[in-house]
C-alpha cells in the first residue's frame, strides 16, 4: 500500500470522509488512490478557495473535519484567506498539500517554496511528512490538532514521494474525542465571580460566541439570562449561531462600533462565555477600539480552548437557571412586499419565505444589514456569519454547508463585490446538485468602502477614490456569469418578482441564483 | 501630509506610477490620497491575485516596477499564487498591504493575522512601517529590494493609523539603477571555462532564461552561438522571450522531461546565462530529475543577482562573437487552416494572424503545445510564459502587459481550467478598454493532469480519480462567464469559426474573448 492510500484509510478511519479538493500533479496518487478506498467522497473546486472554505462550511453543520487537497505553496495560498476564516471560526479542518518529492527539492523546481511559513499564518499544527511509514501518525497527530478544542485548521504537507512510495500504514481509530468537546476545566473562582455580577442586579451582559451560539449551551445561557435579568449578546460573527422561531432569541453585537457601544451602555458586568472581549471591527482616528464601557468588570467564563460545556453547567448551577426555561422567539413573518426593490423589500420577502431547517450563509454585508431583522421570527434555522472577514466566503461555506446537510435548504446571502472572489463556487454547486440557493444582492458598488471611506475620516472623498469603490463600469451580470458556470440563475428588479423567484428557487430541487437589483445605496 | 500621501508621492518619484489594487478599509487613506497625487495611476481589480499578476505582466514588458495595494494578510493571501510567479520571473514590484492600526493590534480582531510571515513565501523584502515619519524610507528600502538584481518582488506592511497620521515625509528620487542591472561581476574563471567549452567542438548548448531572452543580450547569445556553432535553448518557461520574424531563433527546453532530455542528448558542455541548471517540473518515480546529461559539465557565467551584461560581454569577447551575426528567424507564416478545430488548427490560425510587436501571455498548458511552431516565423512579438508554474496567471499578466503598452496588441492564450482562477481578470481589461484578445482554450478538462496521471505510474486510472480532472459537469460556458463581466465574446467550434472571429477581435480596440472549443484529447 502507498502513502497516499494509507493516509486516505487513515482519515475515513477516523471519521473524515470528505475531501474538497483541487489537485495538481504532486496529488496525483492521492487522487488515484480514491477509487481504492470508495469511502472517501471527493468534492472537485476550480479554485482553492473553494475548497477550504467549502470544509469550513462542512465543519461548521457536521461538527467534524472535512479534509481538503491543495496543490503545493500556491494551491494553499489560494486557499488561505478561507483558511483565516476556518481559523476565526474554529472549525476543526485537515489540510493535505502536495509538495514535490523529497528527492526533488534540492532543485528548487519553479513551484517550490516555503510552504510551511504560509501555512502557520492560519494553522494550529503543521507539518511535513518525511517517511510513508509514518504518514499515518503523522495524520492522526494533525486530527487531534484540528478536533481541539479549540477547532484549528491542521496542514499536513506531503511531499509527493511519501505519497507514492509503498510501507504506508494505517492508523487505526483510537477513540478521539469530539471535535471542541474536553477542554481546560473553568476556574471556579471566575465562575463565581461571573455568578455573583449576574445575581448583583447591576446591569449585565452576557456575550456568547463559538460553541455557545447552537445547542444546548446556547438553551443553558438563554435560562440564566432569563433567571438574572442578563441582557443575551452573541459576538458580532459567529460560526454559527441557531435561532428562529422557538429558539431563544439573541441579538448580535453590531459591526458598526457605534451601534455596539449602544448595545454595550451603561453594562456593569460582560460575561464572556466562548466569545472575546468586544472590540471594534477596524480602528477608526480618534476613536477607541475597545467596546466595553468605562467602569464594566469582564468575566470570562469560558475560551475557545476551554471546557464550555463544564463552564456553562457549573455557572448556570451556581446562578440557579434550569435548562429549557430562557426567552423563545415568537414565531412571526413579514408580509410578502410590494414596490421598488430595496435591502428593506428583499429583506421582508426572505423572513416570510425561509424554509424551515434552512442554513443561511451570509456574506449579505451592507445590503443584508435588514435580513437578521426581517427573519428573527422565522422558522428555525442556522446562520453562518464571516467569522474572520475575508471576504470571498459566503459562497463556498454554502457549498460545505450543503455537502454537510443534503437534505437542508442552503440559502447564500451574497454581495456583489464578495460574491466575485470565489464564484467558481456556482459550478460545484451545478456539479453536486447541491441545494443551495444564491440570492446575489448586486448594488453595483463596494458599498461598505463608500462607508468605511466615511468612517475613517475621508469627508470628501474625490472622484478618483469614488472609482475605485465602483463596480458599475461595466456592470456585472450575474445571472450571466452564473449561466456560465451552469446554473439556472433569474433576475429580479422589483420586490413582486424577487418574491415570485425567490419562492421558485427554493422550491426547486438543485442549485439556482436569484439576482436581486438593489439602489446603490441604502 | 498624512502618511499614505507621502508613500505615494515617494513611490511616484521613483517611477512607480500605476498601482493594482484591491483595497478595504484599512487601505481607504491611500485610496483617498489618490485624488491628491493625481500622478499615480490606480487599476481596481475584483481579486487580489488579479492585481499581483498583472503587476507582474507590467514588470515584464515596462522593466520597472508596479505598486499592488492589497487588505490585510486574506488579501495577501489571494495574491499569493502569481507572487509567486512574479519571484520566479524576477520581475520587480512592490506590495503595499494596508493592516490594522498599530494600536489596536492588542485586540486581536477578525481580520488581524501574521501577515509578514506570509509575504516572506514570495518577497525578497518583507517590513512592517512602524512610524509615520519613516515610512518615505521604507518604500525606498523596499524599491531598492524589488530593483534588485535579481528584480524581487518587495512587501512593505502599512499599519492603518501610520497612513493616516500627519508628519509624512517624502523621499526624493535617489538614482537608482535600472530594474535588474548591476550585480555580482562575473567571475573570469568561470568566463575563461567556458569559453573554453565553447571552443572545444564538443557539443556544447548555451541555455538562457531571465534577462538574456531579449534586447541586446539576446543578440549577443545568438550571436555567440552562431559563431561556436553551440545549441542555443532557453529555459521551459522564461519571463518574457522576444522572438519572431527577424529575431534569434530559440528554442526552449521541454516542459515534458522526456523531450527535454532528447534537446540535451550529447551536450558535453552546459553554459548558463541567467539560466538555473536544467530539472524536471515534478519528480516522478523512477526518473532523474536532474536534466543534465551524464558527463555534461555546467558553466554558469550569470546567476539572477549577476552583472549579466558584464558576462555576456566578457565571454562574447573572449569567443569573437560579434553582436548582430546570430542567426535570424524567416518570416513563415502558416496557411489558414480549414475543418475541425484542433490544438493544431488553432495554433495555425494564431501563426497566420499574429500581429506586429503583439505580446502573447501563455497559459495555454496542454492546448498551446504546438503554437510555439506555428508562431515561430510570426511577425516579431514577446511571449510571457507560467514562469513559477502557478496556474491563474494568464489573464491577470495580460492585464498588466496591456497597461505597460497600450499600444501594442496582447492575445492571452488561456486554458480553460487555468482561467478559472483568475476569470476575474476580464472584468478589469473591460472596465480598462484594455487591447486584450483572450483565445479561450476549451477542452472541458484538466488535460495536463490527465496526461501527469499517467506519467506518474497510474497505469489504468479508475473512474473515480478520472473525474477529479473533468470539466464536463456541467460543461463551462466561456462566452457567458466573459459576457457576465462585461467583455465582447464569440465561440469558435470549427477552424475557419476561429479564424474569422480571431481576425476580428484582433483588428478591434479594447478586449474580448474567442472561446475555441476543443477536443477534449490532443
């Protein structure tokens, strides 16, 4: 048996069975080595970022690594801003990138580079297999990286002669736990601490992110925000956060600094529980970047690397909150709109229209600011924020995200300018059949620049830094580029024909784009 | 003067004057500052690797370099894999990636990343600007890195608040040399070696690659080679080759090892200007990689960091070679083919129409294999070639090319699964007016994979890796993808389809796009 074989039974071993890839020819044995070993799906993507972002996707729904296979330094570079979002989210993910042979390398051939130095800007583990025989343990080491806890991105480099070379072994499953289960144990002294802020009727915050935001935990720190008056937060872009009807309803900390100090006034006491202290997105000139209000004391009950699930149960114990009795959303549902096309109107269509059990990922920027608004009272269903702000990642967690549920409406909720890094994304959902419905809210501009361009203190900005935020010379056809790359894709451009597509598309089995023309500006 | 508008105010007297870029909002004082230097020139491109592969191409035909401005260590990352390229073309050129302000690195936000450790994969010269007041002085320490020899490719990390921040110091011209001139002297033993070998009547081929593949010095090599009667060859991908009507015939060493190999049968004495000593792409099991024949000894009279114009003219002069007595290419022109369009029809055509001085960005990979033929006695042109083997080059060099000579005609030799990584390139050549033809070259699949399938011992490759490599699913609609971006675009299915469409696309302004649809097997 060669490398490459090995290390693909190593992974189904170990309960990766998913490989979203993009491969070259130093990958080549790992590619002929699929139709050895028929429990590995593969998952073909045009571009790397595709890929990695597709895996972050899958890891955020299935809860466990999806691997991805990169083509040497650049395949990964393509991958990496994903890489950085996988990263933010902590989504346990295993990158194979195909080097050249070991034997090789002494030739500095046109591809070679330093693929470990840019694999340790987004990676918690990495290393180069040196031997087939060890390529096995070399895999499992960088599973039990990404299961964490944290959930890392793990890149394991295999030079293409351990790949081929025969004497791979392979590493049997030795019962490795869940991925971001286990974990530092809390302080309890923290905990106390944190107990004693939520029962001393000072006004107190309670901001989750990571683990925190779906399940169980997200059930456990909806009741005691109930039982002490706690005010919920989640962290402005979590992995994924569950909400809808008959979940317990959270406002998001807001990505403008302005609106988080409004959320943030006059808390004593923020309670963090998986989630950072809040801090602005950017700095701005002249103002502060650190959100928690003067004189407000930070509690830390729970980091991403630590045991959430112990913390959550030994603080809802010491405040006296009983599982299942926080705050439900109400279920509630905009009327369908009429008239001109806005973020308002198309907003207003999705929150009456969402199918339950939907995953929404959401690149929407500032054309979906109206979207968590409109379908708080939606069915129940998971929302997948932009967790490290790389743009480009929308697309391809929805691809991920649709690989990880089949049997769940997928709905990418893209800009325009975003949608444009990793299009490439449309074709493996034609390729797949996945059920992923695109609504690209195309307002002809990178309208978060014009705003940002504001923000920092430009307050006439001229007319050659306008041109630079513009994307309307030409216009882009996106139901074009999405024929292109074999999708069905329509074009609305009032809010009765947005409804009447957006209705059809989810309807429809498959993969399809609906194309909604917005002002551009809000 | 804030920092932003003295960086750029510094680059524009040293010459740098256009800059790709791919700006977010720690970028928004450098964009501002546009409207205040109207003397640099600002290209938007929808992906950062867009904006570092077409300053690439600017650096390949301009000789001097382009500034890339870029967000953050995500942006970086998109532009990685044509950085890549770029160093291995030893182009010059200057990445100025905006970061978080200095004083709110601490908070450790969504976007902030190791960025320096990234940029040193590609650059030659990685620094984070610390201070206001200095950064003038780094933008010269990082042009003079990018200067070279070898031309690099300079990263200099601009921290938000040190842009926007009063108290930029502008740095006057200094009189830099020339973009890749100076260097090492040459050794004069190693001058005396071979030209010993050159005069020995041994076989002897002199291999060229870098600077020596136009200008002066190619004349001077041809004119060596003709005077010794040694081979004349040049590496399998240089940055930019001047050939045609009229000019030193070169032919350039294989990429398929095998051919190479029989190019080099019997050459006793290897003399290298500006060329590295001859190995395979890959490795593959059971073949050498080195490329040099048993028994063959290396003569390197110029390295990249090499004074080669020293050399050259020192072994010139120690041979007798007088410039101008190389041999000279016949004008040739294919006839215009008729029926089926094949790779060889193509490339008929494409030798039949070429125009005067046009300049051929290739990424035609496995479709392109017999334009160099049908080429060779085309009217004289530059041929940009895959110069780090980083797929997702052509177009964005095509775009650079174009901006660097907006007079002469770019033809873009495109594969069809290359082009997906960059497709976002036709946007700016659009929004640009840029002279681009794209030959769209579609074979529905990775057909060099496919062929490397083979080469590396998977003898009879099972269904499932064979569609790892396809492109059939759905088949890619190259017209639309280029018409959604807002290019002119036409298909071509039969010989005489291409030919006409060629001709006309050739002999309009601005761009568009031939899809030529292949087949899928050469």
């Amino acid at each position: 048996m060669n490398g490459a074989n090995s290390l693909i039974r190593t992974l189904v071993g170990h309960g990766v069975d998913i490989c979203f890839m993009n491969p070259g020819t130093s990958e080549m044995h790992f590619v002929a080595a699929l139709d050895d070993v028929t429990e590995m799906h593969s998952v073909l993507a045009l571009f790397e970022g595709v890929a990695t972002g597709a895996a972050d996707g899958y890891a955020r729904i299935a809860g466990r690594p999806a691997a991805t296979l990169l083509h040497l330094g650049p395949g990964l570079g393509n991958g990496l801003a994903n890489l950085h979002n996988a990263r933010r989210a902590c989504s346990p993910m295993m990158n194979v990138v195909g080097d050249h042979a070991i034997s090789h390398r002494r030739y500095d051939a046109p591809l070679q580079s330093d693929i470990e130095t840019v694999a340790r800007n987004v990676s918690a583990f990495v290393r180069t297999a040196e031997t087939t025989q060890g390529l096995g343990n070399d895999a499992v080491a960088a599973l039990a990286a990404a299961f964490g806890p944290p959930g890392s991105v793990a890149t394991l480099i295999v030079p293409a002669d351990v790949s081929w070379t025969d004497g791979g072994v392979v590493v049997p499953p030795s019962g490795m736990r869940l991925a971001g289960t286990g974990g530092t144990r809390p302080d309890e002294a923290a905990l106390e601490a944190a107990a004693a802020a939520l029962r001393s009727g000072e006004r107190t915050a309670i901001l989750i992110g990571g683990r925190a935001c779906a399940g169980e935990l997200l059930d456990a720190v909806a009741a005691m925000a109930a039982t002490t008056g706690a005010i919920l937060l989640a962290e402005t872009f979590p992995a994924r956060l569950e909400r809808g009807a008959g979940r317990p309803p959270v406002e998001r900390l807001a990505y403008l600094a302005e609106f988080a100090t409004m959320q943030l006034e006059g808390v004593r006491h923020l309670v963090l529980v998986d989630a950072k202290s809040p801090a602005s997105f950017f700095a701005y000139p002249g103002k502060p970047s650190d959100l928690v209000p003067p004189g407000c004391t930070v509690h830390t009950v729970s980091a991403p690397d630590s045991d959430v699930t112990a913390a959550v149960a030994g603080l809802s114990a010491l405040v006296g909150a009983t599982a299942g009795t926080g705050h439900r959303q109400q279920a509630t549902a905009p009327s369908l709109p009429a008239g001109a096309l806005t973020a308002q109107t198309m907003s207003q269509s999705l929150g009456a229209l969402l199918p339950e059990n939907a995953i929404v990922s959401d690149e929407g920027n500032t054309s979906g600011l109206f979207v968590p608004g409109a379908t708080a009272g939606s069915p129940p269903h998971d929302w997948l924020c932009l967790t490290g702000g790389a743009i480009g990642q929308g697309l391809p967690v929805a691809v991920g995200a649709a690989v990880a549920a089949p049997d769940r409406r997928v709905v990418a909720l893209q800009a325009d300018g975003s949608a444009l890094y990793t299009v490439q994304a449309w074709w493996t959902m034609a390729r797949e059949g996945l059920n992923v419905t695109t609504i690209l809210l195309n307002n002809q501009s990178y309208a978060v620049l014009n705003m940002e361009l504001d923000r920092v203190g430009v307050e006439v900005p001229g007319p050659r830094a306008r041109d630079m935020l513009d994307l309307t010379r030409p216009c882009i056809d996106f139901v074009r580029v999405a024929e292109g790359l074999g999708l069905q894709a329509t074009r609305a451009t009032t809010a009765e024909e947005f409804s009447d597509q957006l209705a059809r598309a989810l309807a429809t089995p498959g993969p399809s784009v609906v194309e909604a023309v917005l002002p551009s500006r809000l």
